[in-house]
C-alpha cells in the first residue's frame, strides 16, 4: 500500500514512521541551563551519524508548536549535553523522565537517579546509564516550524567498567549493557538481546563470472 506524504497529516506521518522504523536507540539527554538547573529527557529520533569527527544527531521537536523543550532551550544556552544509553534496568527510570514536568523541575530527582560529574561539559550523566557520551554542540539544524536537528560533538565517553572486555583494542561487551531500544506505540520498547550474526562476503569470494556480470552492469 503506498502511503503519499503530502497528502498525509503529520500524526498521520508519525504513526507509519514510527511504527516501521524499529527498534530506535534512545538518546537520555541531560543539559543543563544557564542558570544552572538540570533536565533530563529521553529522545529516540536519535543515532550516531559519524566517527571522525565523532558525531550524534538527535532530533528534537517543540513543547508546543512556538516553544522549545527545556533540553533544546539549554543546548542552544549552553553548547553542551550528554547522551546517555538506557538499559533494561534503568527503563521505568527513564521513562519517568520524560514525563512533561514544568521548567525548573530536576527530572533525575524525580526519578530517584544519581548524578554523575562529567569530565568535559558541565552537565552531569547519570550514574545508572551504562554508556554516556559528552558532548558539545556542533550544529543545531532547523526541520520546519516544530523540529530542531541537534549535531553533537563527542568529546568524552563514559562506559561501565565491567562492559569493557579490552580498554586498550576498545573491546565492548555489547551484550552486557542490555540496551533497550523503542519500538511502535505509546509504550513500546525492545531489548537487544536477541542478536545473530551474518560474516560479511569479500570481493574474493564471489565468483569470477558473478563479479564479471557485476561489473559488466555497473558500466551499462
């Protein structure tokens, strides 16, 4: 069945993208204001979009359709945010978080979560997220009236000590952070435990005819 955006309305946009584009990594974004106050809010319009220079783009849409959410209002302030991952255990806590709280109220209390120093920005992480990437903004990229493109430079990164098999070869052990990620609906979420693996094919090991027809249309 196909679907014409442009006669579609932007509910209407969201339930099929949403409903389709799964499972989608969470961005746990703390900023900090320029007065100083903490937020915290979970994003899932997010992924990582390059390694040199190491970027995070996260997309974040209006309170309303005029006003900004506290998390896009303090990274224009301030230039900074941390990206935390959610695991399956710190879930509930996360979802807690993105409850429309007032301006001023600090998400991470609520929630019962420990607030963490960071090393190069000034808002902090979260104590329980099991990776937590530094950032500074790099771009902030206008998507029409209700959505704001946020680029993040990454500057530091924080991974639990027991998921690091090897710090010296960077050696993740993926499957012990039991990252969740959100799927359709109001509540839908997924953890990534279910995993397989498909060896990727070299060039090599094709066939020589197969390559050749391979070639032979790509120059038609």
């Amino acid at each position: 069945m196909l679907f014409d955006f442009a006669e579609l309305s932007a509910p209407a946009r969201y339930k099929l993208l949403t409903s389709t584009v799964t499972p989608r990594p969470i961005a746990w974004v703390v900023t900090r204001s320029a007065a100083g106050e903490v937020n915290a809010a979970p994003f899932s319009f997010f992924n990582v979009v390059a390694a040199d220079p190491p970027t995070v783009a996260i997309s974040i849409g209006n309170r309303g359709r005029d006003l900004p959410k506290d998390t896009l209002a303090n990274i224009r302030a301030t230039g900074e945010f941390v990206v935390n991952l959610v695991s399956r255990a710190n879930a509930e806590a996360m979802n807690v978080t993105a409850t429309e709280f007032p301006a001023g109220v600090d998400e991470l209390a609520a929630a019962k979560l420990t607030s963490e120093p960071s090393v190069k920005v000034t808002p902090p992480r979260i104590g329980e997220s099991p990776v937590a990437f530094e950032c500074q903004l790099h771009q902030a990229i206008p998507l029409g009236p209700a959505n704001t493109l946020v680029l993040g430079h990454v500057v530091a990164m924080h991974v639990r000590d027991d998921a690091v098999l090897d710090p010296l070869k960077f050696y993740i052990d993926n499957p012990k952070l039991d990252l969740v990620g959100r799927m359709h609906g109001l509540g839908g979420y997924t953890t990534t435990r279910d995993q397989f693996e498909i060896r990727r094919i070299s060039i090599e090991e094709w066939p020589i005819e197969e390559r050749d027809k391979a070639a032979g249309q790509r120059t038609l």
